[in-house]
C-alpha cells in the first residue's frame, strides 16, 4: 500500500503545491496554469516529468474535468444535474467514488475493490489528507483523480455526494 499526502487549501491561482509521501519526501510536484480558460493542474515527478494533467472543458453546463496520464485521456469526471445533492460521474476507468469529498473522506473502488481511499490526517504534514493506494500502479491516476475530485468540488458546500461509473 502507498500512501501520499496533499495539504489542505492548495488550490490558488497559479500556485505550485508538492504531494509527499508517507516519510514526508516530495514525490509529486503539482502546478496549476493561470489565464487560461478552464482550470489546468500539471503533476510532474520529482526529476520534472509531466506524469498527468487534469484540464476542465470550458462551455459546458456543468462542471467536466479530462484527466491524461503520458499523454492519453484515461477519465472524465463531470458533474450531473441533480435536485437534492450533487451527483458526479466518472467515465474511462469503471470506478465507483462515494463519501464526503469536502471532508476528504471517500473511497474509490472498482467491482468492489478498494482503490485508494482518502481521509483527513492530523498529525501528518500539516493540515493534510491521506491517500491510502492499494496498487502502485494505480498511484499516478489515483492522484489525478483524487485531485480532479478537489477541482470539482472546492466550490460546493460540505455536503456528501457520490460518483457513478459509467
């Protein structure tokens, strides 16, 4: 099991984050564009090499995120139109996401499998949250995913909503 840490509130214009790892080392390094049309986040490894990028379409009625890993599409993660809470669906990779997004506090998993979950750490890294990934190779999409997940949300208030798989 990997495990990597994101600080709470990372999301400003233009700003350079770092994902650490569960010794407190730098493993991913995350920028987010600015002046552009629709945010754009870039994750690169520590020798500097784009390993995915998240970018929102623009014109669209509700919120949708592309996530590319090496270069190909591998999710789409857009919200739905919803009454009561909000509701997101996830396409490219059969994952089904629910819990408290805001609160950091969710599970991804497919057919059942937990992929990575995510949850509010205290004593780590600062004010940070914890991804717990069941595969290294799964680590760079969860991330991305995990990442897009606080793109969409970071507007919406503390509610619990869940993500569908196409």
């Amino acid at each position: 099991m990997t495990k990597l840490y994101i600080k709470e509130h990372v999301f400003t214009l233009g700003d350079t984050f770092t994902v650490k790892d569960e010794h407190g080392n730098d493993k991913y390094y995350v920028e987010s564009e600015i002046f552009t049309l629709g945010k754009k986040l870039h994750v690169y490894d520590t020798t500097g090499n784009e390993v995915a990028f998240i970018e929102q379409e623009i014109l669209t009625f509700l919120p949708r995120y592309n996530v590319f890993c090496n270069g190909e599409q591998v999710a789409e993660i857009k919200k739905e139109f919803s009454f009561i809470f909000p509701v997101y669906s996830i396409s490219g990779l059969g994952w089904h996401i629910e819990g408290s997004f805001t609160a950091h506090d969710y599970t991804i998993t497919q057919n059942g499998t937990t992929i990575v979950s995510i949850s509010k750490e205290w004593m780590t890294w600062g004010d940070s949250y914890e991804l717990n990934i069941a595969k290294p190779e799964d680590e760079i999409i969860a991330l991305a995913v995990v990442l897009t997940i606080d793109c969409v949300t970071e507007n919406n208030s503390g509610v619990s909503v869940s993500f569908s798989s196409n």
